[in-house]
C-alpha cells in the first residue's frame, strides 16, 4: 500500500513530509517517507476516518482476540 502511494501521489507526498533529507535521490519517494507522512496525517487522525473504505478494510483485518489462540492461554 505505501508502494502505491509513493507511485501514485509522489508530489502529494513530498509535499507533507515534514522530515530532512540530506539529498532527495529521485522523484519518488521511498516507503520510509510514505510511512512517516502516513504516520503523521493518518493515524492520529484515524477516527475521522471511520466511514472510509480504506479503514473497513484495516478493521476486517484485524484479530478480534488479543491472542492468536485465546483458549491456549490460561
């Protein structure tokens, strides 16, 4: 998912990374800089997005239990 948004909006991207770069090697950004302005604009920010398609899917990923195997934990 980063992949593609570092592909698909590189200058959106850029334009919310709020960290240094000693030197910018190319257009794209890497998955780090995608992570980071996920990090920042997203999360934190992630109940405004309850109604989104992009958080229905994360919520169906989800494990429902803490434990993978609840009933082997005592």
């Amino acid at each position: 998912m980063l992949q593609i948004l570092a592909l698909k909006h590189p200058r959106l991207v850029w334009k919310k990374y709020g960290g240094w770069l000693r030197t910018v090697r190319c257009d794209i950004p890497s998955v780090e800089v995608v992570l980071s302005v996920v990090r920042d604009k997203f999360y934190f920010n992630f109940g405004a997005f309850g109604k989104t398609e992009l958080h229905r899917i994360i919520t169906e990923k989800q494990r429902k239990k803490r434990y993978l195997y609840a009933e082997d934990v005592a």
